[in-house]
C-alpha cells in the first residue's frame, strides 16, 4: 500500500460511511459561551486570591518599613503577625483548572456511554420490548455474525439542566421457519429536552443520510414520518429499507428502522421487511418507546 | 448574538463538518467524533479575538483537532468501543461494500495515535510535511519518520483480500 492507496482508502472510507446529522450550531455557541466565563470566572478568582494576599502582605510589612511599628494592625495577632487566612474563598484555584473545556458527563461516567446501571439497562430492557413488537414468524436475536447490540449514551443537559439521553438497538430479525435470513430492526429514542426540532419527515430525513420518498402517516392523530429506500439514490446510506419517525409534543423522538439485510451480515436477506409501513409507523409511536 | 459569536457561528457552520470528518478517521467513532470537534471548537472560541488572521483559522482548528486527539487519546479516551462484549471479531466483510471503510478504520485503529495523526492529516486533509509538522508541533523528519511507520502498520493490518483490491 503506498500513499496514493491510502489516500483513496481514506476517501472510500469516508464516502462509505454515514455521517449523522450536521451538529448543532446554537450548541457550539452556547459551549464557547460557558467555557469563556468559567474562564472569566477563573481569572476573576485569580485576581482577588492575589489582591487578598497582597493586602496581608502590605497590612503586615508596610507600616515597619515605613518605620512605624508602634501600632498593632487590626487583624493581626498579639505580636504584630497576620493569622493565615482560613478562608478557600481567595485561594487561586489550580492552574488550568478552570479552563477545562469538555463535556461534564453525568453520573461520575468517563464518557458519553453508559456501559452499566440504570442508563444501560434501559436499553436492554428497549431490546426486549422491539423483539416483542414482531408479528409472528419472525423473531429477534443474535445469529452468527448478526449480533443484538445495544447504546445507551448520554447526549447534553437540556435547559433545565435535565439530561438528555439516546438509547438504541439494532438487533438480527430471522424468520422461524429455519431459513437462515437476517433482516434488521431497529430502535432509536431520543428523551426529551433534545433541541432538535424536526418533525415527521423532516426528523426522518436527518436520519443517518438515508435519501428516498418520505410521506406522512397519521397514526391515530400522530403524525409520523415514514422514509422509504432502496439505497440507489446518490449518496444514499443503506443501512435501512424503511425508517418511521414520530416527535411527541415533549421533545421525545423516536426512530424505527428496518431492512432485509443486515449490514456487514454474510447471511441471505430476508425476502420481505418484517413489518409492514403501517406497523413501522405505529411501532414509532408506541408508547413503550417512550423513555426517560 | 454579538458579532464574535455570529462570526463563530458562521465559522463553525461551514467547516465543523469537515473537522468532523477528519475527527472521525483519527477515532473511529462519530460520536467521539463530535464530542472531539465539540472541544475543539470550544477551545477555538476561547481564542478567537487573538485570531486576528482569519486565513489561518483552519490551520489553527487543525491543529487544536490532532492536538487534543493526541492528548486525549494519551490520557486514555477515544479507544474505540465496541457493542459487542466477547464475540469474536468477523471476517473482513467483503470489499466494495459500505463496510469496506470498516475495514480501513480497524486497521487505523492499530496505528498509534500520533502516526494516525500523520497519516490522516498527510493523506486525508493533503497537507504538505511542513504543514504537518506545524500541526504536530514536531519536525519535518518526525513527520516522515511517522508516516513511514504508520503506513507499515496499515500495510501490516489490513487483509490480503483488501490489498489486492487497492492495488
């Protein structure tokens, strides 16, 4: 491999993959803001812990120097000696301390995912619940090189410093009837506070680069976006054949995917989808998809 | 919204995108991705009233990026996770498919984080090794010497199957 080869890997690479959707503008601002008055805050912090030293300092040596000395300074002891300040409130805090930029991550987590405790077990427990969502002849599990996984990762604070969270499942679809076919389901939950304001087709069509026709669904009065592809349009991810996505009025959003095949699977394809375009759309607003 | 801000904002609109994607092939994952170009941002918008030569903006986020990839990555973040715990790992899928990139990005994934650096700011953002070497804070001979390394390790990495397609 020489450096024209990985030039071109990197590229294919890149064209291959499926970016999410652009990040958030308003977000960068917002964290640029906060970062620069923790900052101010610092400083500010800096300058009194070094004015107050400064005074001790003065309060101490100056009159001596100035060849005074006849008077005690109020605050200082019996001997003319300031008493070591008790307060933390004007000790500079450590160097670099405060200028630290990253996310703070909830919970004592390291980083975004969280790999164990309540957070995890949502979305194992979300699992369970999309494999109870197919019709029968169908069932959800792991297959040879198709494998159940599931995320649960932390997004952001919303306003009301609530946490934002996003579970997901992909999991294998066989049929039971022993033909060896793995299709996909999947699942994606956003909880409330996102600041995405996408609705229906328009919170489809941000999904993972899937281009093709989208069209509205009512559902029981909800209106649910239901995108369908088959991959050929340019630039098209094919990670699903068909994607439902269903925004409740407070905030929560909810994806539900499904496809034939299951990606990086050597397995056959299923010959259909497991559900049908009415399902996937009522599956997305089912209320158990409806996490905090 | 001052005029800083709309600037940053502007700014950031129209290049996080691209910083995203060179994030992604330095860690592996987008979301690490993002939280990658997230602090770098943050980090540009501390210092974007020094910045008084706004032509060298993108030199400076790049250099923000790789910096605090490197030094993140030292202090133990941006391995890759997988969601799988125990499962063996699968065969190279086969190439020409989307996961051809997954078989590109596991190999980069074992190039050490500073010759992935490289090779990524040499070979994906087409800078030149002075350039390079500005971004890295290190020596022209450093960046050759790295890139070298790297590309052995790639070599060494990825499948047969896949070399004979490249070539």
């Amino acid at each position: 491999m020489n450096e024209h080869e990985v030039r071109d890997a990197l590229r294919g690479a890149m064209v291959a993959s499926s970016p999410p959707p652009p990040m958030d503008t308003g977000l960068a601002v917002a964290a640029g803001q906060k970062a620069y008055r923790r900052r101010q805050t610092t400083r500010a912090g800096v300058v009194a812990g070094l004015a107050v030293v400064g005074i001790a300092v003065g309060a101490t040596y100056l009159p001596s120097a100035l060849g005074g000395g006849g008077s005690t300074e109020a605050g200082a002891g019996p001997n003319g000696v300031v008493p070591p300040i008790q307060s933390s409130a004007g000790v500079p805090p450590r160097a670099g301390a405060g200028d630290k930029t990253g996310t703070s991550w909830p919970d004592g987590q390291s980083d975004r995912t969280a790999t164990s405790g309540p957070r995890a077990d949502k979305s194992v427990d979300l699992a369970t619940k999309l494999a109870a969502a197919l019709p029968s002849g169908f069932a959800a599990r792991d297959a040879d090189d198709a494998k159940v996984r599931t995320q649960s990762q932390f997004v952001d604070y919303a306003a009301n410093n609530a946490q934002v969270w996003e579970y997901q499942v992909i999991t294998p679809v066989l049929k039971t009837d022993g033909a060896g076919q793995v299709g996909t389901l999947y699942v994606q939950v956003t909880t409330a506070g996102s600041t995405s304001t996408a609705e229906a087709c328009g919170a489809a069509a941000l999904a993972w680069g899937i281009k093709g026709d989208c069209a509205v669904v009512d559902v029981g009065g909800k209106q649910v976006g239901l995108l369908g592809s088959d991959g050929s349009e340019a630039g098209s991810s094919t990670s699903f054949d068909q994607l439902a996505a269903y925004r409740y009025t407070d905030g929560t959003l909810v994806f539900v995917g499904q496809a034939k095949a299951f990606n990086g699977s050597k397995q056959p394809a299923l010959g259909e989808l497991p559900l049908s375009g009415d399902q996937l759309a009522a599956l997305a607003t089912d209320a158990k998809f409806h996490l905090d | 919204m001052t005029d800083r801000d709309a600037a940053f904002a502007e700014y950031f609109a129209a290049r996080s995108g691209a910083m995203r994607g060179t994030a992604f092939l330095l860690c592996g994952d987008w979301h690490r991705a993002e939280d990658l170009v997230q602090v770098t941002f943050t980090k540009l918008y501390l210092a974007w009233k020094r910045i008084a030569r706004h032509e060298v903006i993108d030199s400076y986020t790049r250099q923000i990026l790789v910096r605090t990839f490197v030094s993140d990555t030292r202090l133990g973040r941006y391995r890759r996770e997988r969601f799988a715990d125990g499962s063996p790992e699968p065969e190279s899928p086969p190439v020409g498919s989307p996961e051809d990139r997954m078989v590109v990005l596991e190999a980069l994934e074992h190039v050490p984080p500073r010759q992935r650096a490289v090779l990524v700011l040499r070979y994906w953002e087409d800078l030149s090794v002075e350039e390079t070497a500005r971004a890295l804070k290190c020596t022209t001979g450093t960046v050759k010497s790295q890139a070298a390394r790297g590309l052995q390790t790639l070599r060494g990495r990825l499948a047969d199957e896949y070399q004979e397609r490249v070539r």
